[in-house]
C-alpha cells in the first residue's frame, strides 16, 4: 500500500534457495512452517552459516536441505546421521544438523539414531514426525498410532507406536524437546537453544500431513490438525519423557523434557586418546590457502 | 497509519489458510480470487489492526506472506496515528 513495501524483505529468505521455491510440498504440510522456526532460529544466533551443514534423508520432510541455503546434503534412506556422524568426526568445526521424517529417522534409520544419541554425537536432529511414510504414499511406519488406517494396515496395527523421546532420552541424549507445527515461537527457541548446546540433541516436531495420514484417518485438512494441535497440546517441560507417550485424541505433551550435560564423543576421544590424538584434518599454518599442506 | 502491514507472494501462496487463522487480530481473510496455480490467497480485511507480528509470516508453509513493522514518523508523540 505504501512505499516502504517496496523495501521490505523477509529475512528467511536470505536462509532459502531462492531458485528452488516453490516447494513441492502439499498445500497444508507442516514442514515448511517448522522451516520459518528454524530460518529465525540459525538468524538469531552468532553462529557462523559457513560451518553450518545441514544433512537430511530421503522423505517430504527430507527435502528441507535442498531449500536450506547451507552447505546441504541429501543422503540416502534412513542414513542421515550416519553421514552427518561422518561430516562431524572429519571436520569438528563444522555444527552439523540433520532435518528428516519419522519414518527416516525413527523406523529405517532407527537403530543409527539410538546409537548417535548414544556416543552423544554432537548433532542437532530435528524430527518432523507426521506419522507416516509420507513421500512413497502413506505407508504405515513405527511412529503410526496402531489404530490408524495406513495404505499397509487397512485395518490399523498391532502394534503401539514408537515414543520417539522416551527412547532417545533412555540412549542418552543430552537434549531432548517436542513441539507441535503450531508451536511456531516455542520452536524457534528450543531450536536457538539446541543449536548453541554440545552433544546430542533431538528435536521432535508433530506436523500435519494432509494428503496421506490425515486423509487416510478422516482428519480434514492441514489447518485442521494445526487446530487440534492448539487445543490438545499441553507444555510439561521437564516430563520424564515415559510420560510423553501421544495417545489417540488425547493430551499432546510438549515442551523441552531432558536438558543436561553429558561428554560428547569427540571430547570423549580426544580426553581417551590424550598426546595420540591429532586433529584431522591436521590444522593449517600460516597461510589458509587452499590444497595441499608441506607435508605432500 | 497502522503499526504494521504484511508483503504478499501471491503467486506462492497454497491457500492452507494457516496465516487467516492464526493471526492473533484477525486481519487476514483468504480472498475469492484465484492465483495462477488456482489457490485462494489471502488479503487484509482489518488492516488498520495490524501489528506487524509476522505470525502469519511464522505460519506460512510455502513463505508467501510477512508481516513488518511499519517506520514511525518522527513527530508521532501524542497523536493518534
Ligand atoms: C532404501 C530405501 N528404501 C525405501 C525408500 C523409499 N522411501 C522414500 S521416502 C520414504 C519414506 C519417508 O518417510 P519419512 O521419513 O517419514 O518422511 P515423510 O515423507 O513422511 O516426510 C521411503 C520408504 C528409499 N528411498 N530408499
Ligand atoms: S505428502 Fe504429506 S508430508 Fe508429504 S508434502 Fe504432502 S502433506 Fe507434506
Ligand atoms: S503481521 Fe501479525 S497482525 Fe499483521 S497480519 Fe500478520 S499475523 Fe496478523
Ligand atoms: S499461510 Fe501462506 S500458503 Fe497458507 S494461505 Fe497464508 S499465505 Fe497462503
Ligand atoms: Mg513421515
């Protein structure tokens, strides 16, 4: 209307491969809107986007590295932290964060995520967990509450549902949150707060997946299940996270529940391995050009 | 004048309604009209009440709208703007 709109400017923008906008995700996905927390989240902090990696799997959800403006990395099924696991232990420097799905993460990748919360690899993982395989159709993964209808289990699960920080809390991450894709603000500052902390840290976020999960249990649109969110969510931080199981229709516990210290793997290595340790790659002298060192 | 306004992208826009809804002073309404994709995007139905929060801009899944403080003039003090 006035003037001043030709000079305003969306600083998420700054954080996005322009050229890569439109996203392909649904009209009604959450995982753009839990981008907006994490664009603010990395804008706020000094933290230097030139060692900033972001890696992801495969999934709706793991395409956020490829609209990310970071060094980006999109790997394989499930094995994202393994690769970001290797991006850390070859360059420290670097913060390194991983952004993928449930079914990425918790079911394919399960087993890696136990183990990095474990050695306390100093990630940041943030887990868009909208209860469903969504990308390949809406197959039923660990995270699907038993008694919905997928396109696998037509007739529900037998199965209860992975309560995803229960496990990475009892594996030993240093943090551990969940918000909901309505959580808008409370994300951003639980994400500014992972992203300055050592170790691992897991960040679950519940977010709507209209075109599968919600249309294959009757549950309306995405603005729907960001409503039922509002209403059923309830913020516990510090729950003891056997606390956090989600049930159908119930209260939706959310909040910040483990924030502790706990040594990380490389520092853990590094005390291990004491005057046998080098750093790797061994540190450049003098001049930062690029290439090779003396030695070769 | 207003203490805030929102840019819209139209043309980005997928119409989920999020920002309508969660828009604390209900400023927003999704219009009637059409963008080339066929989606409803917003417009402002209540612009005088907005604050410039960037909630709807928070909201949005497919980074289509913000929302900004606007400048304030100088000799504002005591006046209704
Ligand atoms: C090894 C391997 N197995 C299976 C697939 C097929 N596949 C691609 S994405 C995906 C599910 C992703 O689910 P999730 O991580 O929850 O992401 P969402 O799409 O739900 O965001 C599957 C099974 C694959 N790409 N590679
Ligand atoms: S299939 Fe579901 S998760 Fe994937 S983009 Fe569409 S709404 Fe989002
Ligand atoms: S900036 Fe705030 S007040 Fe203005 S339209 Fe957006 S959400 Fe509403
Ligand atoms: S939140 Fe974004 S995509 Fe959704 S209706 Fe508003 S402007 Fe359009
Ligand atoms: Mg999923």
């Amino acid at each position: 209307m006035s003037t001043t709109e030709l000079h305003v400017h969306n600083p998420v923008e700054d954080l996005l491969r322009q050229d890569r906008i439109p996203t392909i995700w649904c009209p009604g996905c959450g995982i753009g809107t839990t981008v907006n927390s994490f664009a603010h989240a990395l804008l706020g902090q000094d933290i230097d986007l030139k060692k900033t990696a972001i890696v992801s799997g495969i999934g709706c959800s793991g395409r956020v590295s490829g609209y990310m403006n970071l060094d980006s990395f999109h790997t394989t099924h499930g094995r994202a932290i393994p690769f970001a696991t290797g991006l850390k232990l070859a360059n420290p420097e670097l913060n390194v964060i991983v952004y993928s799905g449930d079914g990425d993460l918790t079911s394919i990748g399960g087993n890696h995520l136990l183990h990095a919360a474990r050695r306390n690899m100093d990630l940041m993982v943030v887990c868009v967990n909208n209860m469903i395989y969504a990308m390949t159709g809406g197959q039923a993964a660990a995270t699907t509450p038993g008694a919905a209808n997928s396109t696998t289990t037509p007739y529900g699960a037998f199965e209860p549902e992975l309560n995803i920080p229960q496990i990475v809390d009892a594996a030993g991450a240093c943090f551990v949150a969940r918000w909901t894709a309505f959580h808008v603000m409370q994300l951003e500052r639980t994400m500014a707060k992972a992203l300055k902390k050592k170790g691992f840290r897991f960040i679950e976020i519940l977010s709507p997946c209209p075109t599968y999960f919600q249309r294959k249990n009757n549950m309306g649109d995405g603005l729907a299940a960001m409503v039922d969110y509002k209403k059923r969510s309830k913020i516990k931080n510090g729950c003891p996270t056997w606390e956090t199981v989600l049930e159908p229709g119930g209260e939706i516990i959310v909040g910040e529940f483990v924030d502790r210290e706990r040594e990380d793997y490389l520092t853990r290595m590094r005390r291990q391995l004491g005057s046998n340790y080098t750093e790797f790659p061994p540190q450049m002298e003098e001049h930062e050009s690029e290439g090779c060192s003396k030695e070769c | 004048m207003p203490k805030g306004s929102v840019a819209i992208t139209t043309e980005r826009c997928k119409g989920c309604g999020f920002c309508v809804e969660f828009c604390p002073t209900h400023v927003l309404e999704l219009s009637s009209a059409f963008n080339a994709k066929g989606y409803h995007p917003p417009h402002m139905i209540n612009a005088e009440k907005c604050s410039g929060c960037n909630l709807c801009g928070m909201y949005c899944p497919d980074f289509a709208i913000f929302g900004y403080r606007n400048p304030v003039d100088k000799p504002q003090k005591g006046t209704h703007s």
